[in-house]
C-alpha cells in the first residue's frame, strides 16, 4: 500500500495540523520556562539564545519527541525537558551552519541571522551555550518527572551520539569539506543522514524510550527515525529547488547557487521524489505494530515529504 493509499484508509487520521499547533505551543511554553530573561553581566549571550530559539521553528524535534513518547502509550509530559533540549542542539546547530566561517547565511526564517545581529563572538557563544544547556536541561529531567536514571542516561548517550562527530559533527564536517569536490550517492546519503537525520532520528527514539518503550518498540522507531530523517533532508534539497522564498523565510535557489551537491542534483529531481516516497511508506510500515497512538507519527512522516516549509 502506498502513502496515498494508506492515507485514504487509515480510520484513525488524527488532523495533524491541530496536532503540530496544539504540541508546538506546549513546546513553545516549555522553552520559555527553560531561558530566563536576559539580565547580569553575561546577559548578551542570553539574548543571543533567546533570539534565535524564539525565531519562529516549526519544533519538529521536540515535536517527534513528545510523539515517539506518546505512541508506546507515555505521556509527553514526561519528556518535555528532553523535547527542548533536543531544540536548543536544534538551534545551537543552525547559529554555527549560518556563521561565515560555514554557510555563510544572512537570513533564516526570515529574520537576520544571529551573527548578523550579535556578531560573530557572541553568536558563536550563544550555540555552544544552548549545546550545553541541553546537557544540563537533559541531566536534570528526572529532578521533575518520573523518569529512572537508567532510562534518562540512555536518552542522554543517544542524543549525545546523534549531536556529535558520530551523527551531526560528523556530516557538517564531511558536507562543508565535500564543497568543489565529487560525491557520490552513498557520500551525499551518509552527509544527510548524519547532518541531519540523526538527530531527528535521535528525537522520535528519545522519546519513545521515555515512554518507557520495549526492546523491539526502540528498534521499530529507531528504523522510523532513520527513514524519515534522511526523507527530511531530500525534501530540504527539493525544496531549494521548488520552495517558495517566502513560505521558506530563506532564499531558495542556494543550493545550485553554491554548487552543493543534493539529491536532485545527482539523480534528478523525480528519482528524488520517489525515493522520499519510499522512505515515508518505509518509515510508515515499521510502525506496524503500533496502534492509533502512533498515528501522528505515520502522518508526520507524511507531511515531512510534502512540507514546503
Ligand atoms: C554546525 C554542528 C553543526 C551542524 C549543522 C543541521 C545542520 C548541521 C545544518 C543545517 C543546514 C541545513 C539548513 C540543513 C537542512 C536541513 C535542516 C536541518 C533544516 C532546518 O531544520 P528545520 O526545517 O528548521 O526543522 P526550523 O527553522 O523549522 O527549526
């Protein structure tokens, strides 16, 4: 059965958009919570975390998160914490990747990027700040909900692979040295799956181990995860090419611009599609064994392929 097939008979369409505005605001809150006001002496860096947490993300991490919890029957509650630790190495990732010294972007979600607004020097430390009050964040979850120490290190050691040379490091770095240089498929598909699949991968596993999830639950999502992150990033490539500027809230186009190798770019943008097809109905299907409660996640998989944003 195909996406669209499933999509017709599935009995339990959740209406995602609800779903996504109803989670992105309890996001939304949690993060408040979580940065204080900027004040005292070291204040700079707090409007530089604050700004660029609060630039207006779509929260698809903590999103994933709070839904991989929710579809083994936990309550998001109980991850929230990770959920927004997940968004501050989310953001930490995206001030370094828009710094000169990498992408080089001037806009993101159509707003200045942090170092067009702080600088260079506080924009820097504005990232490793959120990366290390992720850890904090994370270190500290089961100070105020029922989580086991046993469980929260687990989470704490996957998304600590999934952020570091291991998952995201790894991919940035093997991206920005593949520029002017020949990639092949498995390069680019190891580019994206590190840079930016792992931690989407990390989020939906994270939170379906705080559910807590069995062995073979933590497998099946982990194959969602890994599916639908590596679906994320071709629809990133595509959208380059057929996004609109606006609805983006950053120049489309850069990409060819820049001589970036992507999936289109290297099988055309067709074969693109199908593959991200393939990689939601995959995603998708190792959700068999789960009932209604993983029904956002069939459909976020969905959506991941045709967002266009
Ligand atoms: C600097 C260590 C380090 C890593 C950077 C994630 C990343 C690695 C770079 C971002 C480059 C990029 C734009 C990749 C495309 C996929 C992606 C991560 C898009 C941004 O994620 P969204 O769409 O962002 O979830 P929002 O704005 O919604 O939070």
């Amino acid at each position: 059965m195909n996406l669209m097939e499933r999509r017709l008979q599935s009995k339990n369409n959740v209406d995602l958009k609800s779903y996504l505005h109803e989670k992105r605001s309890i996001v939304d809150e949690a993060l408040q919570a979580c940065l204080p006001e900027p004040e005292g002496p070291a204040s700079d860096v707090i409007k530089a975390m604050r700004y660029s947490l609060f630039a207006g993300g779509k929260r698809l991490r903590p999103i994933l998160c709070l839904a991989g919890t929710e579809s083994v029957g936990g309550i998001h509650t109980d991850s929230l914490s990770i959920a927004c630790a997940l968004e501050f190495i989310h953001t930490y990732s995206l001030i370094h990747d828009d710094m000169p010294v990498m992408d080089d972007d001037d806009f993101r979600r159509g707003k200045p990027t942090g170092h067009k607004v702080f600088g260079d020097a506080v924009a820097l430390l504005a990232g490793d700040a959120l990366l290390t009050e992720a850890f904090r964040l994370m270190a500290t979850a089961h100070l105020t909900v029922d989580i086991t120490p046993q469980v929260l290190l687990k989470v704490i050691a996957l998304i600590s692979q999934a952020a570091g040379y291991r998952g995201m490091v790894g991919g940035q770095t093997v991206d920005i040295q593949s520029e002017g240089k020949r990639v092949d498929i498995s390069l680019l598909k190891f580019i994206h799956t590190h840079k930016t699949g792992a931690l989407i991968s990390a989020s939906v596993a994270s939170g379906a181990m705080l559910g807590p999830a069995n062995e073979s639950q933590i497998e099946a999502i982990k194959t969602f995860g890994h599916n639908i992150g590596l679906a994320f990033q071709i629809s990133d490539d595509i959208l380059d090419i057929e996004g609109n500027s606006e609805t983006m809230g950053k120049e489309a186009g850069v990409d060819e611009r820049k001589g970036k190798i992507t999936y289109p770019s290297l099988v055309g943008l067709s074969e693109s599609k199908r593959i991200q097809s393939e990689l939601a109905d995959a995603a998708v299907e190792s959700l068999q064994a789960f009932d209604h409660r993983a029904e956002p996640l069939r459909q976020i998989a969905m959506y991941i392929i045709e967002r266009s944003e």
